[in-house]
C-alpha cells in the first residue's frame, strides 16, 4: 500500500502521520450507507478480536528467553528472523489462539501477530535494564556510590547513553518489589505484568486484500478513500460475516499534495473512529556538521524557552557571534492553568478513594453498596477522565506552539541547526514540593519530538548538548559566574549572573548567558555530532575540555558606515507636534511653559482599550484562522492568552551577513576574547 517518492539529491524521506475523523461510509455488498455510530461499532468490534488475540500471544510467551530469543534475530535453523513482526513470529512458531466458533481472515490474525511482535520486541530493552540492575544491586539503591554508577553503566549495553532518570525508575520499580516479596525479581517478566497490546488495529501489516488506501479521483488533494473489511459483529462465524466497508475521508490541510499515502492504523476514542494516517516526502536532508549560522535555546520554568541567534566566521579563526538580540517563549499562564488542574484533579482523586474506601467497608459487612455513592462515584471518575483529557491537550497544544516557535525563528535566521541542553538526567527532588512539581511536569520531551519534526520539513537539524556548565562560566570569557537576584526584581533569587573579572564584567540573566554558551559548544564542537538511532536525534555525547575553555562568544558589531541618507523615522502617532503653551505662573501652577512632556504619554493603570479587556502586548503566538478566537486576542495574541514570545525578526543580520557555505567540517578552535 506503500508508495514511493522519488528522491533527489541532497534530500531524504520523511514520514509523519496526520490525524483524520471518520464520518460516513458505504457497505460494498448490501450499499447500505454507515454512519459515525455503525462505523464506530463495526471499528470495535475488529479492534476488540485484534486487541484479544495479540494480548494472548503477549501472555504466552511473557518470559525471559522468548524475549531473549526474538531479541537474538535468529530462528530455530539459524537464519536471521525478518524485521516485520508477525513474520518473525510466525518464523518462530507463536501462533495466535483464534476462539472456537469464531471465525477470523488470516490477514487479520497477521494484525494481531504484528502488534505482539512490536510489544514483546520493545519490551526486551526494559528486561536489559532490569538485568543490568540486578546484577550489579547495590547495598543503599537510594544512594549509589560513584563506583557502583561505573559497574553499572559497564554492564549496561549502551551505558553512557541510558539516561539516568531511566536507571532509577527501575531502581524504584525493583525496590518496590522487594519490599513486597523480600526478595528480589529474577526479571522483567517478574517485576511487570503482561501489558496489552493497545486498542488499535495496525493495517500495516496487511495487504490489498483486507485494506486498500488511495487519494479520491474527484478530490485527490482534499480527501482520501479506505477500503477495509469489517465484521457484521462482535463474533463473526463465517467468511460472509465480513464485508468490505468504502471510507471517504478528509485529509487535514497539512498533508502536501505530493506526499504519498501509507497505510492507516484504526483507533477509537472517545465513541469516535480516528484514522492516523503515515504520508511520506521528499525533503532536504539535515547535516550533522558544516554549520555557519544557529538558534540556541535554553530551558526555563516561566520562561520556557530563552535563546537567540549565532553564527560562526569565515575566518582563518573562526569565532562565534552574536547579534545580543534574544528570544523567549514565556507560557506562565499556560503553566499556571495547567497546575490548576493538576490540582483539580488530585482532589477529584482524593474524593473518589474515599469513596472506594466507604463502599469496600460496606461491603466487607456484607451490607449492600449505598446506590448514591456509586452514582457519586461514576460521575467523580467521569470528572476526573475529563480533567485528564484537558491537561493531556494544554500540554500537546504548548509543545506545538514552542517548537513552531522555534522554527519559525531558525528560518528567519536562516539557520540550519537548532541547538538544545540535554536535561533527561535532571531529578525533580530536593528543591521543594511546589518546584519540583513544575520541573517534573515540564514537556520538554514532547517538545523536542514536535520539534525534530517540524524542521525535519525545512532541512534544520536539532542537536542535543551537554548542559553541564552552562550557566555557571561567563560566555565571554569563560570565568566563574557570580549569581544573585536581579537589580530590577525585588524578590531574592539567583536569576541573574555577573561575571567578576575586571577585563569582562559581563552582566546578565543566567537563561540568556545559558544559551551562549549551549550555541558555542554546540558549534566548535559539531564535527562529534553523532546520531541516536533510538530517537533518531542528533547529538553531542562528549565535550572537549581544551576545545570548550576557549569557546567564547563575541557581540556581532553593528555596520554604521554611512553609505547613503538616513532613513527618516515615523513619529508616534500621540506625540505633540509643537510645544506646550506657556502656563501663567500661579502659587498652585509654578510650571514653565514651552517645553514638551518626556518621552511617551503615560498609561493609567486601569485604562483599558474597549478592543481588548486586558493588558496584552501584540507579541505572541498568532491566532489560528478559524470562527473561534479567544476572548481579547488582538494582532496575534497566541493559542493561549498568557502565552508571550519574542516576535519573528523581519530583517536581515544586522551587519555584514556570514557566508552561507557550509564547510565540511570545522575543527579548529575559536579565538578568546
């Protein structure tokens, strides 16, 4: 069902998936028209006989040498077993248990294979973990030594590239099970139970004869047709129980016309029938070294995303630049939001146990459930379902807008690499309860995915740093930052940074010296970019200590030879073309005359504009065009009315722009200040 795309030099294939509802569609043998409902009961129905017969296979072999033996890649006569998962079971001999009296295709049995071939294949990296952990158990879990950080990450497969977060999850999930059973698990299989195999339906995995997929001949760019077969119900017993089923579907507005449609996976949320449909193309290919120009972003709490532009000099020696012109993406609201139903849900939460708690000792009494707590609780877990839901689309719609932001700013620039900190080993403890809330709750993974996507489109790569010393070296000249609170912030904190060499006396906030110094490490030391074939993201494992101590930025100079008249400025539309009439000098009035006021006219507190009720500057994520808008958006206010960014410069660099061309690689070392 897959097609190809033709390729051309310097470009390579990109596969994304967009999102389409189902509405309608058409039974090819009886012409019945379906609607939203029939679709969506015959859609469970397969779902619910694929979802069965892939968690049976899951079950069966939930142990640790079938896991072992599908991870080896070798069957039984030695030959190396397939990369498609149902082929690779059905090499091996793992069946699934089709019901009796049931009867199902085997393209579909195929579906089922595939999806318990992909759970019990990606669980084996888990099961690597937890041996390793077992292995080298340490006497206090909680308080590993440095020694026992070093044995473990030397049994670990790919120890250096395990984040550490990761390690002590399975640290407490191990712990956890000791302080149950005494004793500790043999593995994987033991610590976790068999995990299902997601109510979806993979059509990947078949071929034309159960599923066919092509663009509508009418409205080729517009929509798209689906014909799959599905059964007439919930326990089809004969071939004639499953009819072929035409679906018209739209596609978003997104999919380019020259992509090529793959196969679709079916889900069902919430009484309606999604279809995520894969779509390849062409685009160019991102370059892990060369780079001339970057964006470099830095992660904050409030201000989520603080960074700018540098470039790196055609020059013998070559320095790292900057226009001193930062970015931020401040989203205090949004967060503010999110934490407000964070803790409308803990309290829905603290309801609904105590609840349990009153129906459970009524019933250990042998008295029966009171029909008004249960009715309380149905409504309290729809509630609570609703508020998950709310959260889960604030986050999806903050990681969107802050990686469209950071795009968009990369293109401006014309940048072709997007530097980020690595921060999946930062913990979340030990800074206070409200604190480490927030920092734990951060989306700075989804952020990254949106991301990495969204400039795959444009040919920018998205490298990963280490953060280690970013914001506590002064990017100037290297020397040891002096923290403390801000001079135009009264509250204490450690928001800004002083630099205490007398030749230097840089003085910024912390964020804005981090992500100099994330650009610089990042550009003199891109010839290490390596490639993370787990996530498919570029990054930098290890830094140069000779190479970083002299990575210094320098603020890009601005061109003021005078090469033609100067460009008359517009005045404020409110200023006072002449001056003010001359007072008469009075005991109550002893103000001379003549003189205009300084600088713009002041705004009352309280005013507020009848076009917006609130005191929102035009600086912000733009509005989507579409019926709805947000109450008080004006001129681009964002997807959230508290969500505040930097806007997109419409000019070029301010002086002499860099040579676009990439060097092969850049090796040598940049020039101190």
């Amino acid at each position: 069902m897959r097609r190809k795309v033709v390729v051309g030099e310097g470009e390579v294939q990109q596969v994304a998936t967009a999102c389409a509802r189902v509405l309608r569609g058409v039974d090819v043998v009886s012409g019945e028209q379906l609607g939203e409902a029939a679709l969506v009961e015959r859609a469970g129905w397969l779902t619910a006989l694929v979802g069965s017969l892939a968690a049976g296979v899951v079950r069966e072999h939930w142990n640790g040498a079938d896991l072992a033996r599908l991870a080896s890649g070798i069957d039984q006569s030695g030959a190396g077993l397939p990369s498609r998962g149902w082929m690779a079971l059905r090499r091996l001999g793992w069946a699934a248990r089709v019901p009796q009296g049931v009867y199902v295709p085997d393209r579909v049995v195929r579906i089922a294979q595939e999806q318990a071939g992909r759970v019990l294949r990606s669980a084996w990296w888990r099961a690597e973990i937890t041996t390793a952990l077992l292995t080298t158990w340490p006497a206090d879990p909680a308080r590993r030594t440095e020694a026992e950080w070093q044995a473990l990450r030397a049994v670990l497969p790919e120890g250096p590239v395990v984040a550490s977060g990761v390690l002590l999850a399975r640290t407490r999930q191990i712990a956890a099970f000791h302080a149950r059973h005494r004793r500790l698990p043999t593995g994987l299989t033991e610590c976790e139970q068999a995990p299902g195999a997601g109510g979806q339906v993979v059509l990947a995995a078949v071929d034309q004869q159960l599923a066919t997929l092509e663009r509508c001949a009418q409205e080729p760019f517009h929509y798209a047709v689906l014909t799959v077969r599905l059964p007439l119900g919930p326990a089809p017993a004969c071939r004639g129980d499953w009819h072929p089923v035409r679906i018209r579907f739209r596609l978003p507005p997104h999919v380019p016309a020259t992509a090529a449609l793959c196969a679709p996976t079916l889900r069902i949320r919430q009484g309606r029938l999604l279809l995520d449909v894969p779509y390849v193309l062409a685009v160019a290919k991102p370059q892990r070294a060369g780079h001339c120009i970057a964006v470099a972003f830095d992660w904050g709490l409030n201000t989520l995303l603080t960074g700018g532009t540098l470039h790196l000099t055609n020059e013998t020696q070559p320095r790292v630049m900057t226009d001193a012109q930062p970015m931020a993406f401040r989203a205090a609201g949004v967060l503010a939001k999110a934490d407000r139903l964070r803790i409308h849900s803990e309290h829905i939460t603290a309801r609904i146990d105590r609840l349990r708690t009153l129906i459970t000792s009524r019933q250990g009494r042998g008295w029966r459930p009171n029909p008004l707590l249960v009715a309380k609780l149905a409504i309290l877990e729809a509630e609570r379902e609703r508020v998950a839901r709310r959260r889960t689309r604030l986050n999806a719609a903050l990681a969107r807008a802050a990686a469209r932001f950071i795009v968009d700013h990369a293109i401006v620039s014309g940048a072709s690499v997007v530097y980020l900190e690595d921060l999946r080993d930062m913990q979340a403890r030990g800074k206070g309860r409200t604190l480490n809330i927030r920092l734990s709750q951060t989306v700075r993974g989804a952020i990254v995915t949106h991301l990495r996507h969204q400039a795959a489109a444009h040919g920018i790569a998205v490298v990963i740093a280490p953060p280690r010393g970013t914001s506590k070296y002064c990017p100037r000249c290297l020397s040891e930052f002096r923290h403390h609170k801000a001079p135009n912030h009264r509250a204490a904190g450690w928001a800004w940074a002083t630099c205490p060499n007398p030749a230097c006396s840089y003085s910024t906030g912390r964020d804005h010296a981090s992500w100099q110094r994330i650009g610089a490490r990042g550009l003199t030391h891109q010839h290490q970019t390596r490639l993370d074939c787990s996530s498919g993201t570029f990054v930098i494992r290890a830094v140069d200590e000779a190479l970083d101590r002299i990575s210094t930025v320098q603020q890009q100079t601005l061109d003021r030879t005078k090469s033609g008249p100067t460009a008359k400025r517009p005045a404020p539309g409110k200023r006072r073309r002449v001056p003010a009439p001359p007072d008469d000098r009075t005991p109550t009035r002893a103000r001379p005359g003549g003189k205009r006021p300084a600088g713009r006219i002041p705004t009352h507190p309280t005013h507020r504009s009848q076009r917006c009720s609130r005191q929102q500057g035009p600086n912000a994520i733009g509005t989507p065009d579409r019926p709805h808008r947000p109450t008080g958006a004006r001129l681009g206010a964002g997807f959230h009315r508290h969500a505040h960014t930097t806007p997109v410069r419409r000019r070029p660099w301010p002086s002499h722009p860099p040579e676009r061309s990439r060097t092969p690689g850049i090796t040598q070392e940049t020039q101190a200040d």
